[in-house]
C-alpha cells in the first residue's frame, strides 16, 4: 500500500485545508473515500452471505471471483452480487466533543477534524457492509446511536449538527459504551486524551476488555506539541476558563517534554494492552488515519 | 560641575518610564485560548525570573537617551583645572542698589537697606554691591558674603542724583563677566521701579543665563509729592533795560492711582520768586490733581546786566514728602549777545549790507551788536571785539595785517562770512590778486567763470546739507524755503583739500564752501547777499539762514539756566581755568584747575565698572576750556581775581525723579533680561574677564547633544530589530 501520489486527486481531497471547505458531510465522506478506496490496488475486504441482495456494478477493488460470469455474458457488463448480511461486524465511532477539541491552529479545528474523521470512517465502514455506531461525548454521553447497518445517515447527520460541549472526561462515557455493546466489534475513540495516562487507560481498557477492537486516534494540534507562544502570552484553559501567564525561559521546553512523556506514556500501555493508538497531527492529511482504520478492520476480520 | 538650568535634570526621573515598561510583561490584550493547561500547570520554572528586565540593549540605549537629554538642556558646567581653589557652593549674586533721591521717600531707603542686608548675610554667597543713579559705584567687588565688611552699609545714604537703570545694568555685565563660570550669577535689583530711570530705547540687558530678580522697596500707599519741575526764562529787551518773565512748571505727583491721602483734594502750596536770596514775588496757588502739572508765570522785572544773578522758585506745602525737589534754582545772566563786524569795499557804500543789516538786526536771541568797518582800514580791536566777521564783496581789499588778524581771530574760534561780487569776482579772474592774503583766506580757486551777470541766467538751488547746524532751521527739507529762490551769478568755487561743501546749485557748483581754521571756520559763499546776484533776501529763508549763520560762525552755545544733577557743564570762560576760584555749593573753595585735575586724577583710579557714562572732567580741557560735571545740588560760582564778573552754574535734582510713575514689573524684567540660553559675554574688563572663557562649555553642550541624537540613533535600531522580531513571531502564530 503506497502513500497517495502527491498531487492526485485523492491525496488533495485527503489534505485537511481543501476538506475544510465542504460542508456537506456525506459529499465529504463519499469524495474521501472514494478517492481514497480507488488508489489502493485491491480490495481485501470480503464479505458474502446466502441471501442475494442486489447486483451492482463492478468496481476496482472489487474481488473478480464476485463477478456474475452469466450476466456478463448476456449484458456484456461486469456485475457482482450482493447478499444480505454482508456485513461481518459493527463500528462505533467515539467522538469526543469536550471544549479542549474545539481548538485549532492548524485549517481544521481538531473537532472538526474529528468530526471528518469519523464520518469519513463511518462512510468507510458502511461502504464495507459494517454496521456503524456513533457516541458524542464530553464528560457525559451527549448521543449514542447504536451500530446498524442503515445508521450512516443518522451518524453522519449528527457529525454534522454537533457543538462543542463542555469539561471532558473519559472514563465515565467510554464505561458506559462498554457497558451498553452487546456485540463484540471495532470502536474507534477520537480525543486529545487530556487526562492523566492512567486515566485514559482505566477508561478504554474495559471496551479491550469486552473483546472489541480499539483504535484510538489521538488529536494533537501543531501548536499543542509545540507550544509557539512568548511570554508575553497568557494562555486560557478553554474547559476550565483558567488563566496562565507563560513565564520562564524554557517553559516551551518543559511543556513540550512533557507532552512527549505523555504520548510515549499512552502508547506505551497500550501497546500493552494491545491497543492500537495513533497520534494524529492535525495538519496531516486523513490517510494515516484511514489506513489505520483499514488496517484494525483487516485485523479484526483476521482474528474472527 | 554645575548647571546653568538645573531644573532640566528633573527629567532624568522618565528613566523610570524606561525601566517600568521593561520590566513589564507586555501581555495580548485577550488571553490565548488553549485546549488544557494541564502541562503547563506542571511546569516547574514558571513564575522565575518574573521581574526580570526584557530588552537591556534597548533599555539601557532608551535611558541614555534620556539622560543625555536632560544634561544637555541643564547645560552643565564643568570648572576647568586650576580654575580657582574656592569650591563652588552657594550662588552668585551682584546687588544693585537704588540711591536715587527718591528712594529717601517714604520708608524706601531703610526696606532697600534692610533687602541688601539680607543678601549679604546668606552663607556661602559671592556677592558684589553695586549703588547707582545716574552713574554706577561699585561698592563691594566680588567677596564672599561672609567677608562683607560690617559697616559696608553703615554709611550709605541716598543720594541727590536721578535714576539711570541702563548705567546699573552695565555695571552689573562687568561684574557678571567677571565671575566664576562655575556657579549660577543672580542680579538682584533693589529699587522704587521708578518709570523716568529706564530708558526702553537702551537695549543692553544682561547677559544670557544671568537670573535677575526684581525687590521693589515701595511700600504703598505714600503721600503725594510736590515739586519744581523747571523754569523758563523769557527776555524783554526795552532800550537798554532787559525785563525777564520766569515761568516756573510745577508738578503734583501721587505713587500710585488711590494712594494719595486725599486723591481727590486741591493741595495748597506758595511759590516765590527769589533773586539773590531775596524774595521777589509770592504766589499761593491750588495744585489740583486734575492737572497734575501747570506752569505759574511771575510778574516781569528788571535784572541788573552787569553780572548774573541767583534764581529760585522755592515750594512750601504741608503735604509735600520731599524737600529737595521743592526749589529750582536758576541762573539769570545778561542776554548774550553777538558781535558781527561787517566790513565793506573802501569807497563806496554798498547796497549788500542794506538787506544784510535788516536781517541780522531782526534777530533777538543771541542779541546782535553790529559794527561796520572798511576793508583796508580794520582795526585790531574791533576785530577782536568780532564773534562773527561779514566781509561783503571786499576779500580782495584786505591788507596784509588786517588779513593776519582777522585769520588769527578765526583760529581762535571766531568765524567769518564771505560774500563774492563783482569785485571779488575780478579778482577771482587774476592770478595774482589773493596774492597779499595768508594761505587760509584764500578763496577756493575757480578754474573757470561760470555765468555773468549779462548773462541773467537763472540757477536754483540743488542740494543743502542739511545737517549743518548753518541749515538747522531747514532740518525739515529747504525745498519749501528755497523755492523760487534764483541765482543770477555765482562764481566758480572749486573747494580745496579740507572744504566741505554745505550747498550745490543746480548746475553742480557750489554755492557755500566751509574751510575749518583752528577754532574756528571761513564760509564762502560763491554770490552775493543783496538781490543783484539771487533774489534770496526777498524770500523767507534769508532771515533764519543768516540767524544759523551767524550762530554757527561765532560758535554760540547758550548756556542754560540751570542744569540737573548729573549733567556736565561746558566751561567757556574769558580768562585761563587756573584764574578761576570755584565755590562748590557745599561751600568748599578750591582753584579750578586743582579741582579739575582731582576730578582726573579720581576718575582715573575708578574700577572698571563704575566707568561713569560722562566724564567728571574733559581730560582734553584747553587753558580756558574744560567740561565739568556737576554733582551737587545749587549754585556752583567761579570767580577770579582779574576783575571778571564771576560765572554762575545751578544745579538741581532730576525732575524725573519727583514723578512717581512706576513701571510694569514684568515689562522692566523682560526688558533688562536676555531670552534664550547662550553663553554669558565675554567683555573685556580690566583684564579681569579674560581669565573666563566660555569654550568649554560650548564643547560640552555640544558633546551631549551629539551623544544624544546617537543613543537616539542606537535606540531607533534596536527598536527597529525588535519589532521586526515580534512581527515574524506575530506571523508565525497566525
């Protein structure tokens, strides 16, 4: 798997500051992964059941042993069959959307980022015949929409209408999903985790405990990790509303020290806990993400 | 070192402002959001360094720059090595002290005493005393005030003189140049601001940087002050007998408006009249203050004319305050009168002296006696007798010895007329005719005859020097009184080295010519004073020209009747100063001569400073001539022992300081003091002020204004570099 050709249509719909000019979620979702799916050589997701659902055209990626041989030979067109039930597990998309996201320096605010993210996901995950699930959270579940295969809209019209809530926390929501899954499946958290490590840890190990598949997609914006402020900058806590004047020589030093401790703190443990945790800069463009996401979803119809 | 303006370093407090705002956090308006503190909550320096000064290059650049401001304009001084072992403490002060006489009236004498007393007693002062009238007197030169002698002011009185503030004022530039440069020089000015003493024409102020400060010792309110301003002579000449008409000008004056006891009371107040001590004629008049000054005319009377007379107007009041402007004393002499000898052609009688006597006889003030006489036949006391000689038309007729003497007259200050007609005019053409005559009675020598009386051509006049006291009465412009004045003939005169001509006719020759000779001087006049050559005893400026004439010739300066403390008296007198005995009116009798050359001899040991503004003595005096200043009130008689009737000269107080007008402070101030800073002048004073030098402290000036627009410059850079610093910082966040 290549990275995309610079330049091509896929890598600049996949560039956060051409994606920040669509407003339409789906239209989004849709040209992202499309534009995604078609430069990748195959598909190497497969799903079939007994209950014939439609024909539909052939597509790049599509496997060739799908091809209906029969209708090619009395229409002269590749179609492959679709069946009921297709789908072979269930994705719950994790949003987090605590005040600390609606923050950003970068073309895309890391809610909004986030918010493309998960639609791009969902619209990833239905175009797989996933069954897909959305959770708004902050330091309470603000809206779950439990997993299902015909969910797309109603997530993507979430995705769409969300504000930024307030203080956030982790554990007490990420609980509660846990709690609230009945199938084993793929839950993708999107957060800037800004609570201790071991907090973080507490909060996503009981939905690794229930057997899912957890891909944690850390949001850091560029001047998150760098902190590029003097000290003639006083800087506000946007949860807490908390003041602090930058003071100090190598403030920026120590902060970003710090910052590095707690990343390599978090993907330490969950290397652990087999986790699978990916810091995303949110200058970078979708793809990183999108093929880890691919890659979990691999992994996880792997280890059924 | 010290500063001229040290005020200015007050503004070396904005350092402050400086360091204040580097050690200030310069915040964002609006705090930076951000998604957590929660690292930065942990980080361990914060808080260090809190007060810490951002910037020292700028800061230290912004602060130079500053106070090299401000010791630029306190305009340091920094005393040159070896200039003097006395360390610079307090400051330097030169008192001027009134002692006009008015500062004897009401009280005014004893504040000014008791101001200056003050002054001497401040610790650590240089001080300088200096007491003025119409002249200046240094009576402390620079001393340390704890110096002063004790009795210094113990002596001191007021004195009989006027005020003359621009004579205090340069004393004072004296005694400021001569001062040390390291400390700051005060003029303290102690008098009554008396309006008569400043003259506003007088622009000598004080140096730049001399601080003056201004005590008026007048305590209102204060009665009223009544005086004898001056008298006026007027002359009836009746036959033989003179009758004299004195008008005497009288003055009421009041300190300040609503003063007065009784502002609005007529005072009553008797003038008399004294001749000789004796009283002539008593007026009681009423001086109302809404004329405050009025004339009083006395009765006319007959004075003897055989010598000169004592003259007062005395005033007695109740509500008068001071006694010595009351009396005005006055001289009464004969009328003076003029000799002038015309002297004609032998053989006939000529019609030039017909016009010529008419108008000289008109003239009353100098009186003319007028002789005659025949050229060829001129006696050596008649012309010794003349002021002025008019020879009509007859230059040529001169005999040898009646030439010598009349040359020598002229050398001695007489003066002589000469009119050229047709006899002069003959000769003229000859080359020999002048022959006989001495070198300075010849006329200029014509190259040429101009005009003829066949001729009849008509010629105006062009050009009069009218600055000539001979053309006084035309100082105005002579185009009104000369207009239609023709000249029929004129003979050529082409002046010699040494004449001057005082008028040109229109064709460019001259028509009078004057030749100094000795004392005395030669006018030529190139026609003749009848009407046949020009018509100009048919026209109205004839009269006042001959009047100028004849006054210039002979030299004459009236003598006034009295003169005003200060002033300086012509002695013109028949006999040789050494004949002469003078009574001062103190009653001290000392020869005149020995009390001229006292006079010298103290004149010449004055300090430098009180250079008075007359001479006290004519160093340049001849045998019989001398200047001599008069210096106390009353009669001064000068009498000799060779039979001279004895010479009067009256003195009297300055009327100027009986008026009580006071000037505008402020208007006084600014007008005595320099605007702008500069260096104090350098003036010469005895060498003493060549010890000063101002160079330095220029250099100085300049060095830190130099030193300033570079730190200035340094500033603007590093400021520069810094907001381009925080610009790029700017751009990067966005």
């Amino acid at each position: 798997m290549s990275a995309p050709v610079r330049g091509s249509a896929s890598a600049r719909f996949l560039d956060p500051a051409v994606l920040g000019r669509i407003s339409n979620l789906e239209l989004l979702a849709k040209t992202v992964v499309e534009g995604f799916i078609s430069g990748l050589h195959r598909s190497p997701f497969v799903g079939r059941s007994m209950d014939f659902a439609e024909y539909r055209a052939y597509m790049p990626g599509d496997d060739i042993r799908q091809i209906d041989w029969k209708l090619y030979s009395r229409s002269d067109r590749y179609y492959v069959k679709e069946f009921e039930g297709d789908t072979n597990t269930q994705v719950t998309l994790a949003l987090d959307i605590s005040r600390s996201m609606d923050f950003g320096t970068a073309p895309l605010s890391k809610l909004d980022y986030g918010r493309t993210l998960a639609s791009c996901l969902a619209y990833l995950a239905s175009r797989q015949r996933d069954r897909v699930g959305l959770m708004l959270f902050d330091d309470e579940v603000r809206e779950q929409i439990p997993p299902a295969a015909k969910h797309l809209q109603r997530a993507l019209l979430s995705l769409s209408r969300l504000e930024p809530g307030g203080a956030g926390d982790l554990e007490k929501p990420l609980v509660r999903l846990a709690d609230t899954s009945r199938r084993r499946g793929i839950v993708v958290v999107i957060s800037d985790f800004y609570e201790p490590p071991e907090q973080v840890v507490r909060a996503v190990r009981g939905l690794k405990v229930r057997g899912n598949d957890v891909l944690l997609f850390h949001l850091l914006d560029p001047a998150e990790i760098e902190l590029p402020y003097d000290e003639t900058t006083d800087l506000e806590d946007l949860e807490s509303g908390v003041r602090i004047a930058l003071s100090g020589g190598d403030f920026a030093r120590q902060y970003r020290l710090l910052v590095q401790q707690h990343i390599e703190t978090l993907r330490t443990r969950f290397i652990e806990l087999g986790i699978d945790y990916t810091l995303i800069d949110t200058s970078e463009p979708l793809d990183r993400a999108l093929h880890r996401y691919l890659a979990g979803r691999l992994w996880s119809m792997k280890s059924r | 070192m010290s500063f001229l303006a040290p005020l200015f370093l007050f503004g070396a407090l904005a350092l402050a402002a400086p360091v204040l705002l580097h050690l200030r956090r310069r915040r964002a308006k609006t705090p930076q959001p951000f998604p957590s503190l929660m690292f930065l909550e942990n980080v361990p320096v914060r808080s260090v360094k809190r007060r810490r000064l951002r910037d020292v290059a700028l800061l230290v650049a912004r602060c130079a720059a500053l106070l090299l401001l401000a010791l630029t304009f306190a305009q340091p001084i920094v005393p040159s090595l070896g200039a003097g072992s006395e360390v610079a403490a307090g400051e330097q002060v030169v008192l001027l002290l009134d002692r006009s006489f008015s500062m004897s009236h009401g009280g005014r004498w004893e504040r000014a005493l008791a101001a200056v007393s003050e002054r001497l007693a401040v610790a650590g002062d240089r001080v300088s005393l200096v007491g003025f009238g119409r002249q200046a007197e240094v009576l402390l030169p620079w001393t340390v005030s704890e110096q002063a002698p004790a009795s210094l002011l113990s002596g001191l009185r007021p004195g009989v003189d006027g005020t003359d503030y621009g004579a205090a004022v340069r004393a004072a530039r004296r005694l400021v140049n001569q001062a040390d440069t390291d400390r700051p020089v005060r003029v303290v000015l102690v008098t009554d601001v008396q309006a008569g003493g400043w003259d506003r024409s007088d622009r000598n102020p004080l140096p730049a940087g001399v601080e003056l400060e201004l005590l008026d010792v007048r305590q209102e309110p204060e009665p009223a002050n009544l005086a004898v301003l001056g008298v006026r002579l007027e002359r009836q000449q009746t036959g033989d007998r003179e009758r004299v008409v004195v008008t005497a000008r009288v003055g009421r004056f009041s300190p300040g408006p609503g003063t007065d006891d009784e502002p609005g009371a007529a005072i009553p107040a008797r003038l008399e009249l004294q001749v000789d001590e004796r009283e002539v004629e008593t007026l009681d008049v009423s001086i109302d203050p809404a004329e405050p000054v009025f004339e009083v005319e006395f009765q006319p009377f007959t004075v003897a004319s055989d010598r000169e007379h004592r003259g007062a107007v005395a005033l007695s009041a109740v509500a008068d305050s001071i006694g010595v402007d009351d009396v005005h004393r006055f001289v009464m002499a004969p009328g003076d009168a003029l000799s002038v000898l015309l002297v004609e052609p032998p053989g006939r009688r000529s019609q030039e002296a017909f016009y010529l006597r008419r108008a000289l006889q008109t003239l009353s003030d100098p009186r003319i006696r007028l002789e005659s006489a025949v050229a060829g036949s001129l006696q050596e006391t008649i012309l010794e007798r003349a002021d002025v000689t008019i020879v009509l038309d007859a230059i040529a007729d001169l005999q040898g010895g009646e030439s010598e003497a009349l040359l020598a007259r002229i050398g001695a200050g007489a003066g002589l007329l000469v009119s050229v007609g047709p006899r002069t005019a003959s000769a003229l053409a000859s080359a020999d005719a002048f022959a006989a005559l001495p070198e300075g009675l010849r006329p200029p020598a014509a190259s040429e005859r101009r005009g003829g009386s066949d001729e009849r051509q008509v010629r105006r006049l062009a050009s009069l020097s009218t600055e000539h006291p001979s053309f006084r009465a035309f100082s105005d412009g002579f185009r009104d009184a000369f207009t239609g004045v023709a000249f029929f003939r004129a003979e050529a005169l082409e002046p010699r080295a040494g004449d001057r001509v005082l008028a040109y006719l229109d064709d460019g020759a001259p028509l009078l010519v004057e030749r100094p000779v000795g004392r005395g001087r030669i006018h030529w006049y190139a026609t003749s004073l009848d009407a046949s050559w020009s018509d100009l005893p048919l026209h109205n400026a004839y009269v006042p020209w001959l009047d100028g004439e004849v006054r210039t010739l002979a030299g004459y300066r009236p003598r006034p009747p009295s003169y005003r403390i200060g002033e300086v008296a012509e002695l013109a007198l028949p006999l040789p100063l050494d004949a002469w005995t003078l009574e001062a009116p103190s009653g001290d009798r000392s020869p005149l001569g020995e009390f001229l050359d006292q006079r010298r001899a103290a004149a010449a040991t004055l300090p430098a400073a009180a250079t008075p503004t007359a001479p006290d003595a004519d160093p340049l005096a001849s045998a019989d001539q001398a200047l001599m200043r008069l210096d106390q009130p009353g009669f001064w008689e000068l009498s000799t022992d060779a039979g001279e009737a004895p010479r009067l000269l009256a003195t009297n107080v300055d009327a100027a300081e009986s008026d009580f007008g006071r000037l505008d402070a402020d208007e006084f101030a600014a007008g005595l003091v320099t605007v702008g800073e500069g260096p104090r002048e350098a003036e010469s004073a005895g060498g003493v002020a060549g010890e000063r030098s101002d160079a330095p402290r220029g250099r100085l000036w300049w060095a830190l204004a130099v030193a300033t627009l570079a730190a200035l410059c340094v500033e603007g850079v590093l400021a520069s570099v810094r907001q381009r610093r925080d610009a790029s910082s700017g751009a990067a966040l966005s």
